[in-house]
C-alpha cells in the first residue's frame, strides 16, 4: 500500500518515471510504512508563532505548507521572502500547477542577478555580501518610525531594520543579549533548512555587527549546503580562535571544503599527509578534527576513531548538523550487522535535523550488506516520503535503494530536471 501511496505522490508531482519506478513489484515489498508509529510532528497543523513555525521546519524541512504559513510573516521583508522563496524551489518538489508555487517564483525574481545556479543554493558572499545585499534588496519603503514599531521590527529580525539601526550607531546594536538573540536565530533559520537566507543572516552578525563566533556558523552553514566557494575569502580571521586552535580549525575549513564540493577522498588524502607530519607541540587533533577524519576515512573505508570516541565529541554539540552525520556514518560501519545502533541513530538525527539525503546514501554506503537495519530504514523512508512529499532528498534516497538499473537513473534525472524547472 505504501509502495503505491508513494507512486501517487510522485504522480502528482509531474514525475511519471519515478512514479512508474515506485509502482513496481520489487519496491512494494520494501517501503512498507505501515510497520511503524506515525511521528505526530509529521501531521501537527502549522504553528502561529514565527519561532515556532521555524522550529517545525527543523523536522519537516521546507514544507509548503509550512512556508505558506511562514509567508505572512516576510511581508514588507522582500529579501528575507525571496530567499525563502529561494530555498524552498530548491529543495521541495512541488506539483506543477501548484499556485503557490508561482508566488515563490515571483517573490525571488528580484534576486536573479545574485542566486546561484538553479536547484543550488547560497549566494556568492564574496560579490555580494550582506550588508550589499540588504541595501539592494532590503527594501525600498520608508523607515519605521522610532519608538516602539522601531523596536518591533528589530525584534522580528528585519535585516533591513537592524541595518538601518546599526548604520545609525544605535547601542542596541552593541548590546550583547540583542547580538545573541540574532545569531540564535540565524542557528534557527539553518535548522529550518533555509541555508541561503540563515547564511546571510550569519554574514551580516560575523561582519556588519563583528560577532565573530558566527563566522564559523557561516561556514558550516554553506558546507552544509555544498556552496563552499561562497565562503567570504575572509570569513574566518586571525582572533577568531586561540592561536593553539588556528592550525585545527584552518584544517577543518579546508577538509569541509573538500567534501562539500564532492572530493571527500582527495580531503581524506590531505588530512592524514598532514596528521602524518603532525608537529607534536600542536597535541592531539581537536575534537572538530577528529570527526572529519572519523568521516573522511570512514567514507575512503578505513576507521581511523572508534565510534564511541565520535559519539562523546558530538554528544556535547547538539545543534552540530555535520557531527550528527558524521556520528550516523561511523556507527553505520562499525556496528554488527545484527545492531540497531544505526537506525536509532537515523531516529536521533530525523528528530532533531529533519532528512537530509547525503547521510542517508553515506550510511547505507558504508554499512555492510548483510546489516538488519538496511531493510527497516525503507520503512521508514516510506514514512518519511508519505507525510512530507515534496523532500527532494527522500526521493533520492529512496531511488538509491532501488539499486542502479537504467530506470532508476531515469527517475533521478526526472526528479532533477524538475526541480531546475522549478528554479530557472
């Protein structure tokens, strides 16, 4: 039954190959949703609240119906809405005569000189930074009047406002509780899987207000995002990290960098050239380090960190998307074939990031073919796909346990045209 409710869902979606794909014979037996509870967030109704709102994307990415609700809320705010707008083409399947679909479109049109390559995301802060950004595209209307509209704008992160705040030297601005509530959430905007805008928002705190530490929240933000070359040249300065940090985090940078433009292997050939010539005053790498290298070596099919050395670093960064993905992916090569380890960790890592497709195709790589788990993590992308169907990366991950016929790449290259259709 789910096999088929997928099909539909493709169907619907202007995607009759995959449709076709998910119709057949050996995928019923496989994504069978009904074995397991349904997550109530999947089906909770749209929050009122705009955090809240933000929060729930967190589990279910950018839903339409989540935007829709969202959509409001940026009124008045044409860069934050186009590139929401932004993110959303790119990463949700919508059906082709969806309405607000053509909103989306219309609301990012502005930005078309400054957006990246269709169905991408970021945009180059090299040639646009933030604070351009937002004189360009900000807005054109006139000021909110000072006192407490003033006060209400800022307050609802209005990249406008809190520039024009900020340019005329406003202590608020200074203010290191009105600082931290921004950068909290920015980390929100990246949960809510809006990389495009919550990396400007990031830009803007590390330069515009000199907030510093978001310069690397920047940087992950993008790699996580695979727009690496978007980095500013400078987005991470001497000052940024105790000068026994320096050579660890430039390390990290730069092995991110390598991954996130799809050369994990050339970065896992690097790290340990580089770990080799180790000088021994540096110590022992830092934890950041050492789970790149847990990930890069698990991914080139050695194990160079236990996992449980992997599991405490990324126990004390919870919000850390990437350590949860590199946490996923050791457990997935080093667990019996007979553990549950790797599907409980797939449960932690939808609950608290929401479905992501690179982990999804990295664990089930490393995992060995006789492992338990493989068959239960159909089921639950079937629940997954059912409950949010417009997930670009459910339906890549569902493709790729198909195997690696003709039809399966047909389905793959469809669901891609699609979305680049989508953002054009």
């Amino acid at each position: 039954m789910s096999a088929r409710e997928l099909s539909e869902q493709l169907r619907a979606r202007g995607l009759p190959v995959a449709a076709q794909l998910l119709a057949s014979a050996q995928a019923a037996p496989l994504f069978d949703a009904t074995r397991l509870p349904l997550d109530p967030r999947l089906v909770e109704p749209p929050a009122t609240q705009l955090k809240a709102l933000l929060a729930q994307m967190a589990r279910r990415g950018t839903d339409p119906r989540l935007v829709e609700a969202l959509w409001p809320s940026l009124q008045g705010r044409p860069l934050e809405r186009a590139l929401v707008a932004w993110d959303t083409l790119a990463s949700s399947v919508l059906a082709p005569d969806d309405r607000f679909g053509d909103e989306l479109r219309a609301a990012s049109q502005p930005l078309r000189p400054v957006l990246p390559a269709a169905a991408r995301f970021g945009i180059d802060l090299n040639h646009h930074p933030s604070t351009t950004l937002v004189a360009d595209f900000g807005g054109s209307a006139a000021p909110v009047p000072t006192g407490v509209e003033e006060l209400v704008a800022a307050f609802g992160f209005s990249l406008a406002t809190l520039e024009r705040l900020r340019a005329a030297g406003d202590p608020m601005m200074r203010a290191p509780a009105v600082l931290g509530s921004i950068a909290a959430f920015a980390k929100l905007l990246q949960l809510a899987h809006l990389p495009t805008l919550a990396s400007v928002y990031f830009d803007y705190l590390a330069g515009a207000l000199g907030e510093r530490p978001c310069a690397l929240e920047l940087c992950e933000t993008l790699f996580d995002a695979e727009a690496a070359p978007f980095i500013p040249g400078d987005a991470v300065r001497p000052g940024d990290a105790p000068p026994d940090e320096l050579t660890d985090l430039g390390e990290t940078l730069l092995y991110r960098s390598y991954l996130a433009v799809g050369h994990a292997a050339e970065a896992h050939r690097l790290l340990e050239e580089n770990l080799a010539r180790r000088a021994r005053a540096l110590g022992p790498p830092s934890p950041r380090l050492t789970v790149v290298r847990a990930h890069l070596g698990t991914l080139a099919g050695s194990c160079p960190v236990a996992f449980d050395v992997v599991d405490r670093i990324v126990a004390a960064a919870p919000l850390w998307r990437y350590g949860a993905r590199a946490r996923l992916v050791t457990a997935a090569a080093q667990s019996a074939p007979s553990s549950k380890q790797p599907l409980q960790l797939w449960y932690d890592y939808i609950g608290g990031f929401g479905n992501d497709f690179r982990p999804w195709y990295e664990s089930l790589s490393v995992a060995p073919p006789s492992a338990a788990w493989r068959r239960d993590s159909c089921a639950v992308l079937a629940r997954e796909a059912l409950h949010l169907p417009h997930d670009r990366g459910l339906w890549q991950a569902i493709f790729m346990t198909l195997g690696g016929s003709d039809e399966v790449a047909r389905a793959t290259r469809e669901l891609q045209a699609r979305l680049v259709q989508q953002t054009a």
